[in-house]
C-alpha cells in the first residue's frame, strides 16, 4: 500500500511539474494566442485599394518585423506584407476601416503568431498613403522589429517599440516616441506643440524646427537634440550624455547621473543642470547676459567668457538670465556661444 500511494504521489508531481514546464515553455516562447476586439469586422490579407478620402487616423498593431511607410501618386492606401516563411490564412494581416479610422492587425484574432520549434513569421509591413495625404491621429507600434516613416503629416503621431530602431520623419502636432530596447531617430519638420522621446537602452536624437515643449528621458545611452526654437526644453539620463544645440531654447533642464552634459544656447532665459558624475560644458551668449549659481563637490570651474563675482555668483553682461550648475564629481566649462 505504501509504494502505491508513493507512486500516485510521483505521478501527481509528475503531472503537476509538466504542466508547469508547459506554461513556462510557452510563456517564454509566446505561444500565447494574439487576440484583439471586433475580430468579426477585420478583412484578411494585403490592399491596395482603401479610399484614403474617408481615413483620418491610423492603427498599426504589429508583433514581429519591420513597419515602414511609404507614398505612391493613387488616391487610395495600401497594405503589404512579406515574410522570408510561408504564412498561413490565419497568419495574414488584417484590416478594417472603423469609421474614420483605419485599424491593422498583424494576423487573426486568436491565431498562434509563435511555434515553439517554428518560431515566428517575422513579417514585414509596408503602409502606403497617397502624396499629401495628412492624418489626425496616427498610431504605429511593433513589438519587436523597426518603425521607420521617411515622411509624415499628421496632428498627433505616437511611435512604440519595445524591441528596435525608430526612424522617423514628421510635421505634427505632437509627437510620442518609446523604445524599450533601441535608437530613435526622430526629425520634426513643423511647429510642434509637445515632443516626448524616451527610451530604456539606447540612443536619442532629435532634430527639430520649433517645439513649445521637448522632453527626452533615457536610461543608458545618449540623448541628443538639435532645434531652432524651443520653449521648454527638459532632459534626464540616468547612464549616458546629453547634447543640446539650440538656436533658441527659453527654459532648459538637464539632468544625468553619469554622464557628460552639454549645452550651446543662442538665447535663453533660465538655464538648470544637474550631474551626480560627468563634465559639463556651456556655449552661453555674453550679450545680453546671464548670472550664474555654481555649486561642485570635485572638479574644476573654469570658463572663456567675462565673469564677475556678485556675491557667491558669477555675473556676464546684465545678468538677466538665470544659470543654476550643480555637479558632484565633475568639471565645469562655460565658453562664449559661438
């Protein structure tokens, strides 16, 4: 009786840890069905032939492989995909124009995108609109693969990637891109109203011609942002450099915890920077002026621009813009903005 109920016990167990493995297995190979609402409304398979007259925003919601956005002279949108596998019925893309809203989806809803000995379709999407078709809203994320839209106008653009590469080109309103685990790229061609970059490892860089607000948050990496105009201009790295030329920027904060900081400013008004360990180096205008507060731990102060001492400040020109610098662990270098 005894070895009977042993052997019971190992079966259960047995039973018990397979089923675990299972689960395990299949969370780690995302075997996990891909599900999504109003599954019945979608239609199966690549077009070339949306009327792009009734389409005011875009929804693109791909898993694996690359999403790129492209123009051709119809006045209708289309849709491609190609894989290095064969795919099936099920795994086609699907689409559905809700309203005003076209909406993609990388395969059937409740179809198995991954195998676990077959991996993934790794499939690519092209998204082509007609030349000088302008969106409201525009929405493009993969989870694991690039972004790349070489020309876009829209109200509001929002790019998310969790695994990849985001290059991109746009006149919007307002821009949002996220990476978990890649660069991006980002050129804004127009007067935004907010640009927000953030990424947990990897690289920034952002060109832009007039934006009220830009914000860059990054992890590990580097962050680098190039504008004519901005108002306030806000940037946070926890391991990494941060770069800033403006031709213009009223308000700028910066903040890293390791890394090296530069600034070159035409004009400003109110400038805060903050290092637990890096270099600091600042290109100011001596006219009309600036006052500036700077606190250091260790490092050197040294600078190529007419100070003088007001009190526990360093005063250029009238003084009327304001420099807050506080370093740790750091050297600190302000030179005329050239």
């Amino acid at each position: 009786m005894k070895n009977k109920t042993m052997t019971i016990g190992l079966i259960v167990c047995a039973v018990i840890l397979i089923a675990a493995v299972g689960l395990s297995v299949s969370g780690i190979f995302g075997l996990n069905r891909y599900t999504y609402e109003n599954a019945d409304s979608y239609t199966a398979g690549g077009t070339d032939a949306i009327p792009a007259a009734g389409v005011r925003n875009i929804s693109v919601d791909w898993l694996d492989g690359k999403v790129t956005l492209a123009r051709h002279g119809a006045q209708t949108i289309a849709l491609s995909e190609v894989s290095k596998k064969e795919i099936s019925d099920d795994l086609q893309l699907r689409w559905w124009v809700d309203g005003d809203t076209l909406r993609v989806r990388y395969a059937k809803s409740g179809a198995k995108t991954h195998s676990l000995f077959g991996g993934s379709p790794n499939k690519e999407l092209t998204l082509t609109l007609p030349e000088g078709f302008a969106a409201a809203d525009v929405y493009l994320h993969t989870t694991s693969g690039d972004l790349i839209v070489p020309a876009l106008d829209a109200d509001a653009l929002t790019l998310d990637v969790t695994s990849g590469t985001v290059r991109a080109t746009a006149a919007a309103g307002r821009i949002t891109a996220r990476a978990t685990s890649g660069d991006i790229s980002l050129t804004s061609t127009g007067t935004a109203k907010e640009i927000g970059v953030h990424v947990t490892s990897g690289n920034i860089a952002v060109e832009a011609v007039t934006a009220d607000t830009l914000k860059a948050e990054m992890t590990s990496g580097s962050i680098s942002v190039t504008a004519e105009r901005i108002g306030d201009f806000s940037a946070d790295a926890t391991s990494g450099d941060v770069t800033l030329r403006a031709a213009a920027a009223e308000r700028i904060k910066v903040h890293t915890t390791s890394g090296r900081i530069t600034v070159s400013a035409a004009e400003f008004s109110d400038l805060d920077a903050s290092a637990t360990s890096g270099n600091m180096q600042f290109n100011l205008p001596t006219e009309p002026g600036f006052t500036a507060r700077v606190e250091k731990t260790s490092g050197n102060f040294t600078y190529g621009v007419p100070l003088t001492m007001q009190g526990s400040d360093y005063a250029c020109g009238d003084g009327s813009a304001s420099v807050k610098i506080h370093v740790t662990s750091g050297d600190i270098r302000i030179d005329p903005y050239q």
